[in-house]
C-alpha cells in the first residue's frame, strides 16, 4: 500500500472527482471510471457494484436533478478517505450531514460507508454541523 502523502492528496483529490461527477453533474461514466473492477457498498439502500452506482445516480438524476454535494472537509490515511459532506437535495433545503469514507485499491475507489444526518432547522447550540 503506497501511502505516501502524494498518493494520499491523489486518492483525495480522486474522492472530490468522484463526487464533482457522479453526484453533482450525475455523469456515470466519468465517476465509474473513478471505480476499481469490484464496488463494494455498504448503504443498504444502494445496490452492490459498479451497477448499483449506475442505478442511484440514475435515480437522482430523475428525482433530485438539483442534487448537489459540497464537501466541507476530507482527510486521507492509509487506503482511506473520509469526506464530511453537506448534502442538499433540492435547493433551498437544509440538507443532510454526511460522513463518507472510501477505501482505495492502487488509485481506485473500491468500497464506500456512509453515516447520515438530516440537518434540523434549529440547533440546541451555536457551533453548526459543519
């Protein structure tokens, strides 16, 4: 595992390609090009496989056509990136909080978790979610 702090900023900046086109232009083919051979995911509510990636960018590209994704912050360690994410849906909503971590295989994604967190209107504190 080749973990040097450039090929760390390289799997970041992949990370930020991946969600630049898949999420935020809904381009399949320039982020599965971001994809090793084998897609491991972990959210229940997306398909396993490159496939189950075509599927919900499909899905979101029919149902949230303004789905955007901002990334706020993303550290790289080993063959690991994690993004802290701020999600909107449909603009002028609040959105979600995100935590996506990504595992890597030479210089491509291969497998991906992510935590979830609606954004409420009101906080209990001043500090915000991100």
């Amino acid at each position: 595992m080749d973990t040097t702090s450039e090929q760390l900023e390289r799997n970041k900046q992949t990370v930020l390609a991946f969600y630049e086109a898949g999420l935020n232009n809904k381009d399949f083919a320039a982020a599965s090009a971001l994809i090793g051979d084998r897609y491991v995911q972990h959210n229940p509510r997306i398909a396993d496989g490159v496939e189950g990636f075509k599927g919900f960018v499909t899905q979101i590209a029919e149902e949230f056509p303004g789905l955007r994704a901002e990334v706020k912050r993303i550290v790289a360690e080993g063959d690991y990136v994690v993004a802290h994410v701020h999600g909107v849906r449909v603009p002028g909503q609040t959105g979600t909080a995100i935590v996506d971590i990504f595992r890597f295989d030479g210089d491509r994604i291969v497998e991906h978790w992510d935590v979830m967190q609606p954004i409420p209107e009101r906080s209990a504190n001043p500090n915000g979610m991100f």
